[in-house]
C-alpha cells in the first residue's frame, strides 16, 4: 500500500486512537516520544500495552514481535476504511503550517455576502440590544456586517442576518451568519466550507484575542458576553484541528463552559478529557441555567476573574 511519507509523517496517531476507542499509554517503561497500545496483532488476546509506536510511525510488538508501519496498524484496526483519508483526517499540523496554507490559498474565494453592510437596520440594532449587547460596542469590536431582505437565488438564506467573520491572524478565513427574525430554518448559517480558506471546525472563532488562558463556549454570542480570551468551537462537537489549535496555542489553562444542558456538560466533559490526554491543563465550568450569552454583567466579570485572575 502506497501512502504518501508527508501523511505519515504528520499522522496524530493519539487523536486516531481516541477516535476509535483504543487506549494508549506513555508508562514508565515507554521510550521518550514514544506510545504504548495493546497488541492486535498478539495471537492470544492480551490487555497490556505490548505494541509500541515511535514517533516516525513505526509499530513494534515487544510480545509478539511484530514490527510494521502506522500505516498497516491503522489497516488492522479500521478495516474498509481508505487509510490514506484517515491520516488526512487526523493530520497534525503546526500553526504556522496553516499560516502557510491560508496564504497559499488566498487567492481563492472567502467573500461576504455581496449584500453585507456596515449600515445596521433598525432591526438588527434592536436584535442585538434585546439580548443585552451593546451594537456600537460588538459592530466595531468583531467586525461584524447587517443583511436585510435578499431577493436574489444565490444569496436568499443570508437574508435578515448579522454576518460574523472569523479571523486567524488577522485575515478572514470563514464567516457565519446568525438570523435576527428567530423564524428561519438555520439560525447560524455558515458559509461553504468548499468557499472558506479554513472550514468552519477547523477554526476557533476569536482565538487571535488569546494570551495565555482560554475559555472554550460554544457559539459566537458566547463569546461577545465573555470577552477577550474566549473561543467558541462553533457548537458542542470538537474537532481533532481544533484540539490541535488550542495545543498550538500552549494556554497555561483552558476552561470550558458549554451551555447548561446535560448533553452539553457531557461534551465539555469529553473535550476536557480529550485535552488531558494531552497533557493540557483544562477544567470544565458547568453552568446551573442558560448559556453563556445569558449572563449577567456580574456573573460575567466572576467568571473572568476565576478564568482570567482579572
């Protein structure tokens, strides 16, 4: 089987394990750099961490003694799926790798809504302090563009919107669009991921006000509450590219506080989780009722202050 070396290379074999519910070790008797799964290779099924993986993708068996590449473990224990499309799923980069594609595809299309402009109707600015935000505040702050009534095919769903971009390092990348009138069918509309320099989850939204300590929510409302140092995983789902982020990133701490229903605390719980596996300093703060954007002015200036140290 011939799999490109770069896809090898850069295969985050820990990610893949979790994905597929093996368990994996880095125990006292693991070399540096190296991790430890339980043989399937083994003829007699065993439990203990036998089958080491280096850190250039190679598999040994210190039972068994078989020896092999990533490439046939990932054959082995996700049979009848395309191995070359698993590494690429599981693709560990660096940011300035993305910097580097991002700029390699800048030339191509991430445009707002021909219809897009700074001139918020009425309705917009009443949308907006309905839920207690400041207009003049957010418009300026996160850059933030009005659609009104859209006739055209192309374009009809990014009617009645405020468009929110998402930057990285200071250049749009993507762009959702949150419905004023609560009647459409999508409230968040995102733009293509075919037309976005990087897909919608595999970005953080606001991640370039982070320092060194970050607070995980879900949504970009969320994070107009919060303030600077939040991030928003765009819904409860994580994503492998954006664990990657936030490792990147190297905060000293990450908080999540997803919104306060139990299937919501239940993901904060598994991307906590997902974070200590590696080694990332990270905590879950349940919320009793609401979301995040729901919060009042001193609730939010305790929880910055438990995050933040403000």
């Amino acid at each position: 089987m011939s799999i490109p070396q770069h896809l090898i290379d850069h295969f985050d074999v820990q990610a893949w394990l979790d994905e597929i519910g093996i368990p994996w070790g880095q125990g006292k008797n693991t070399s540096q750099g190296w991790i430890s799964i339980p043989c399937p290779f083994c003829p007699d099924p065993d439990p203990s961490y036998h089958l080491g993986i280096s850190p250039q993708k190679r598999v040994t068996c210190w039972r068994c003694g078989h020896r092999g590449s990533v490439v046939d473990l990932v054959f082995h224990l996700d049979p009848g799926k395309d191995v070359a499309q698993t590494l690429k799923n599981f693709r560990l980069f660096s940011i300035n790798e993305l910097k580097k594609d991002i700029l390699i595809r800048s030339g191509e299309n991430c445009q707002l809504p021909k219809h897009a402009t700074k001139v918020f109707p009425q309705a917009h600015l009443n949308y907006l302090l309905g839920r207690r935000f400041d207009p003049d505040f957010l418009i300026k702050k996160y850059d933030l563009y009005a659609t009104g009534p859209i006739f055209s095919k192309e374009e009809k769903e990014w009617r009645y919107r405020i468009v929110i971009p998402i930057y990285f390092r200071s250049q749009i990348v993507n762009f959702t669009g949150l419905d004023i009138t609560k009647t459409q069918k999508q409230k968040y509309k995102h733009n293509k991921n075919e037309l976005s320099l990087v897909p919608m989850k595999e970005i953080l939204y606001n991640l370039d006000s982070v320092v060194d300590k970050m607070l995980v929510v879900e949504g970009t409302s969320d994070v107009w509450r919060m303030g600077p140092g939040t991030v928003a995983t765009m819904g409860i789902e994580f994503t492998h590219a954006q664990i990657n982020l936030i490792r990147e990133a190297r905060p000293k701490k990450v908080v999540i506080m997803y919104d306060s229903e139990p299937f919501a605390i239940e993901a904060a719980k598994d991307f906590r989780s997902a974070l200590q596996r590696l080694k990332i300093n990270s905590f879950v703060l349940p919320l009793s009722k609401g979301d995040p954007a729901d919060l009042s002015e001193e609730e939010v200036r305790e929880i910055r202050r438990i995050v933040f140290h403000e």
